[in-house]
C-alpha cells in the first residue's frame, strides 16, 4: 500500500509542480492587495541564505522521499536562497514531544527551526514557554490566515503560532464489505460490522466521534461526559466492535480491504482512494472532528530562516497547489482559488462553509489527565 | 544426569601470585561498567520511575488493569516456544545428524531469513495472510475455513509469526549441542544393546537437553516482549505486553504504570526461567 501511496504522492507532486506558475498567471483575482504586496516584501527580507530545518508529518509535502525536490520546497530554495532541511520528525505528538523534552527544559535548542505539532500540542508548548515568539513583521502574510483559526484562547493573537493544516477526522468504508451505505456514527458503531472497523487511538477523534453520537459537541464538552464517552467505548471495545484501535497504522489495512470501515483522517483517505476507487468518505451525520497541526518555532530555534518559511506557506499561490497535493485542508485564506476546479470542489480538501465539523475546547491539564487516562484504560489495556 | 561431564573446571585461583589479583577485575572492567551504566542505571531509574505517584500502588493496578494481556502474553510465548521444540529439534537432529556435506547449506538455510529485516518477514506474512491472498484462499476452500472466516487478527496468526521469527533461535542451540555430543557414546549405546530409540532417549536427548534449554530461553523470552508481531497480525484481541507498553511509555502520565509493568513483565520472566531450570536440572546453565 505505501508504494501506490508514494506513486501518488510523486504524481501529484507533479502535478503541483507545474500548478503554481500556471495559476498564479491566470487567477490573481482573489488575493486581495494585502496579501499580494506581502509576499513580495516577505521574499525580500530574507534572501539572506542560511537554513531552515524543518520537523515534519509523514505526507506534508509533495515529496517525503525527496523534499529537496517537492515543488513546494524548491521553489522556496529558489526564491530567498534559504536551504531546507526537511525531516519527517513526528510521528506523534506525545513521543514527538518527549523526545525532545529535557533540551526543552534546559532552554537548549532542539535542532529545528519549525515543527509541527497539533494544536492541542502546540498550545502546552506555547504555554511551557518551550517556543520562539514570531518576529510578526518579518511574517506579513499572516493576515492570510482563516477567520475561524485566527485567534485559539492559547495564542490569541497567532504571535506564537499558525495553523499548517486542517485535518477532518471522518469515516472511510467500502459498501460493497459490509453490504450497505454509513451515513452517521452510528452506523460505524452498529453491531452489524461487529470486528470490521478501526478507530483511531488519538484521544480527541475517538471520544469526539463517541460525544458527538451522545449529542454533544466536543467544545461544549463536561468532564463527566468526557468520561461516558471513554466508558461507552470501553462496552463497544469488549463487545468486540473494533478490529483495532491504531494510529496511522490503520492505512494499511483499509488500502488492503482487510477493514470494512475505519476512521479515517481526510487526507489519507484522499491518497488510498487513488489505488481503491471503491473507498468512500463521509462526514457523519453527527458531524466530524476538526483539528489542525500548527507552525511553531521551537526555542532555539533560527527565527529569520523560519519566518520567511512561514511566511512563504502563507502566500495562497503557495498553499493552494501545496494541499491540493497532500489532500488537507489548508488555513490560507484565498488557497483554493490556487487550486485546479477538482481541487476546489473536493470536499475532502475543501468542506463546505456549513459542513459539520467541530474542533475541541482547550482542556485543562487536569481534565486532559484524566480523559487521558480514561481513554486509554477503555481501549489499551 | 550427565550434565556435570562438559564442566569439572579446575580451581586456577592458586596459581595466580596475590599482587595479579587485580587482573581479572581489570579484565571484567570494560564489561562490568557496560553494564553498570547500560543495565545498572536505567534498571534503577526504571524502578524509581515506576514508584512515582501512586506508589507501590502501580503494582498492584498492573494485574488488575492488565490481568487479561499479561496471562495472553504469556500464553502466546508458551506456545511459540512449545512449538518450536517440537518443530525444531528435528530440524536441528537432521542436520546434526543426516545432512552430510548438506549439513552446511541447510545451517545457512536456517538462517538465511535473518538477512531480511524482521519488519519486512513480518509484513510479508501480513500479505500473505490478507483476507483476499493465497493462504486464506486456500485454507477456505479446503474448508479449514469458514467462508468469511480470517487468519489476521486471530491468536494462531500471532502466534505462528512468533514461532517463525524466533524459529531459527531454537535450532541453532540445540544443533551445536547435538553436533558436540562424542559420537563414541552413540557407537557405544548398541555396543550395550541399546536399541535406536532407546539410544535416542538416553544418550542423545539428554545430552542435547542444554542446547533444548538454551533455545527454549531464546524464544521465550524475546517473545514475551515483543510487540511487532501482535501490532502487525495481531488485533484489538491480541495485544501483547510490549504493546501496552510501547503504545503508552511515553505518555508522562502512564510512565509509572508502564515501568511497574515491565518490572512484573520482567519479574514473571525470571521466575519462569528459574522453575524451568529447576525442572530441567541444567546446572550448566541456570
């Protein structure tokens, strides 16, 4: 399955290879002025050379075998003369993070100038003062940045951090494995597909999903629902309603048909849906999770070289042939206008204005403990 | 039992004049802070790791918590090692044995696997055994299967990839031991009226008994702790030990259940090691 997986990802890196010189000629109209000035000041500022080292998710960029030649990245190397050093660093935030932790600690630098974590992630590090504040001036294109994301209550004014990605947490399921259509979360949890689904073992998709089937949204969530839903899913887990609860691992076994339904993050099901066309999304009816991984500079971290990284990412001539290709939402206002008309029409890439789908609140570090605990005690152990 | 035979060393301490006592310590020093530093320290931190909030409390949680994952650990790594045995002991009496001027081949043969990475023999049985591949074809028409039945995600896939991967561990032990047995005593065994079954019994088995015991550690003890095969065949219903551990050590806060956890994983391990040296009298070697 990784193979077809790379094949494609070379392809639409292609693809996004010859996108942005093309679009950008002809559909200028969107941008407004702002945003259009900004990047030529943005590229100006900082032809000084030097490096930016970058930790990244597998599947963030055109190219994860070869970065240097992802259309993205080298024509960022063309245009400011900054070298990229881009390295699939994160595999998950928790591990991602540990790793990492002492240096943090100790004020030490950690090797990266820009990584990734997702936001929930982002925000204990802001909050653990382990990051470099933004030289704003140095990043104009970050008015770009989409209204709904622009101000979480742990980075108020984004002068810390901006989103890279958005991510949908929905349900991908073959109809013709388990004889019929999946509409909602409940359908996924039906005792009918008893042993032939996957969920995910990140926390905040799984309790999410379970919320949102109990009628509540994960931003209004209480602790003691948090909890039901931890509980609920331990009785689904030992009536043998999921096959197997994994991280990313879950790809292989929905490319290879072994699974009949999983949930599934959007971007993947994008990328195996070239290999099985007979895989569908869904966004429950119930709704899905929104989540995003976000920009940071780790302390230490070279704030110049990454500014003008950022900054570039936030150029929508950028962005848009950037997510078109990895198949993720982008959070740059304008990135879709830079997009081919299927592009702009996915709605894996690009949900409609009204589509259901609900981030989470901040949890306190109590309340994160212990549906942390929860959840792993109902799907782990 | 004949074991004592192979050892019987003599006390060589008389020979050495008092101001060379400190010979053999520097000889053991490199070794000995390797594993002070590599074994010694991370053992305690582990230890001091998992008494941190909640205290010996952790230990207590770990059966309560994990009671159902450590008794299917261990079944799965019984099994494996069972069948290894059974499987290997032949294998390796063949080419001890029988093989010949093939005996070379058939060693490189046995270990001819290892030269691709666990992870990939690992991942190629999961093709193998995916729902629409040959194996499950075959074994549904034979009927061995039911028509929607599986072979991933069930105890025999795990347990079978464990045998396999740790099969090679097995023979090799008891191959050098059948291989040093002086074939003098298997000339004399007839000599004393001993019929080939009862030569094998009591000669050839005992004799082999350190290399069986060897191979048996070898095995069991790798798959108590292993992880990949039950992350890669294995289920929601087959998780091992090391999968609870490799998924949740690194979350802070489980880092004390998870290293009380390995310490009765390790503690089991030893116990069972001791019993079953006790059992099999192996002085040699326990």
């Amino acid at each position: 399955m990784s193979l077809s997986r790379r094949q494609f990802i070379v392809r639409a890196g292609l693809l996004a290879g010859f996108g942005p010189g093309l679009l950008a000629a002809c559909g200028g109209d969107d941008t407004s002025p702002s945003a259009t000035d900004a990047v030529a000041d943005g590229s100006a500022a900082s032809s000084t050379g030097g490096v930016v080292r970058i930790a990244a998710w597998p599947f963030y960029i055109e190219n994860d075998q070869n970065p240097k030649k992802a259309a993205t990245i080298a024509n960022f190397i063309n245009k400011t003369g900054i070298d990229v050093d881009y390295q699939l660093a994160i595999d998950d935030n928790v591990s991602f993070t540990a790793k990492f932790e002492g240096d943090l600690k100790a004020g030490k630098g950690i090797g990266f100038d820009v990584a990734q974590p997702t936001s929930w992630m982002a925000s204990k590090w802001i909050a653990n003062g382990w990051v470099e504040p933004f030289p704003v001036d140095k990043i104009p294109n970050k008015v770009n940045v989409i209204d709904s994301l622009a101000s979480p209550a742990w980075d108020p004014d984004r002068s810390k951090s901006l989103p890279y990605s958005i991510i949908q947490t929905g349900i991908a399921y073959y109809p013709d494995k388990i004889d019929g259509e999946i509409t909602s979360i409940k359908d996924l949890f039906n005792p009918k597909l008893k042993g032939k689904i996957t969920i995910l073992s990140e926390m905040r998709d799984s309790v999410g999903f379970m919320l949102l089937m109990m009628g509540v949204k994960p931003a209004d969530a209480k602790l003691d629902e948090m909890l039901k839903a931890c509980e609920e899913l331990r009785k689904l887990r030992d009536a043998g309603q999921f096959r197997k609860i994994t991280g990313n691992g879950y790809i292989e076994d929905l490319g290879a048909g072994e699974t009949g339904a999983a949930m599934a993050w959007s971007g993947d099901v994008a990328g195996i849906q070239v290999d099985t066309p007979d895989l569908k999304w869904v966004l429950p009816s119930e709704g899905g999770i929104l989540s995003s991984d976000t920009l940071i500079i780790p302390k230490g971290g070279n704030v110049d070289t990454a500014a003008a990284w950022i900054n570039y990412l936030y150029d929508p001539t950028v962005s848009g042939p950037l997510f078109e290709a990895i198949n993720y939402g982008s959070p740059v206002k304008g990135a879709a206008d830079s997009m081919t008309p299927e592009g702009k029409a996915n709605p894996v890439i690009n949900p409609a204005a009204d589509a259901a789908l609900y981030g989470w609140r901040d949890l306190t570090d109590d309340e994160q403990n212990q549906v942390d605990e929860a959840f792993v005690a109902a799907t782990q152990q | 039992m004949a074991f004592g035979g192979g050892g019987g060393a003599k006390p060589v301490g008389d020979g050495i004049r008092p101001s060379n006592r400190w010979v053999p310590w520097m000889l053991l020093g490199p070794g000995l802070a390797w594993l002070f530093v590599f074994f010694v320290i991370p053992l305690f931190e582990l230890g001091r790791g998992s008494l941190v909030r909640g205290g010996l409390s952790n230990y207590s949680n770990v059966f309560s918590d994990n009671g159902e994952v450590i008794l299917r650990t261990f079944v799965y790594a019984f099994v494996a090692t069972v069948l290894a045995v059974i499987l290997g002991y032949p294998l390796a009496y063949f080419i001890a044995m029988k093989a010949g001027r093939f005996k070379t081949l058939l060693l490189a043969a046995v270990v001819l696997p290892f030269f691709v990475t666990y992870l990939i023999r690992t991942l190629a049985w999961k093709i193998l055994l995916f729902g629409d591949g040959p194996v499950v074809g075959l074994l549904r028409w034979t009927g061995l299967l039911s028509r929607n039945g599986e072979v991933l995600n069930t105890h025999a896939a795990v347990i079978g990839a464990l045998l396999y991967n740790f099969l090679p561990f097995m023979v090799l032990p008891i191959y050098v031991s059948l291989d040093k047995i002086d074939r003098r005593l298997l000339e004399a065994a007839p000599d004393l009226y001993a019929d080939g079954r009862r030569t094998f019994f009591r000669v050839t088995l005992p004799l082999s008994l350190p290399g069986v015991f060897a191979g048996s550690l070898l095995t069991f003890i790798p798959s108590c702790g292993d992880f990949v095969n039950a992350e890669l065949l294995g289920g929601d219903r087959q998780r091992m030990i090391g999968n609870i551990i490799e998924k949740n050590f690194l979350r802070e806060n489980f880092r004390p259940q998870m290293s009380a956890l390995s310490f009765v994983l390790m503690l089991l391990i030893l116990g069972g090691v001791l019993l079953y040296a006790r059992i099999l009298g192996t002085e040699e070697l326990a």
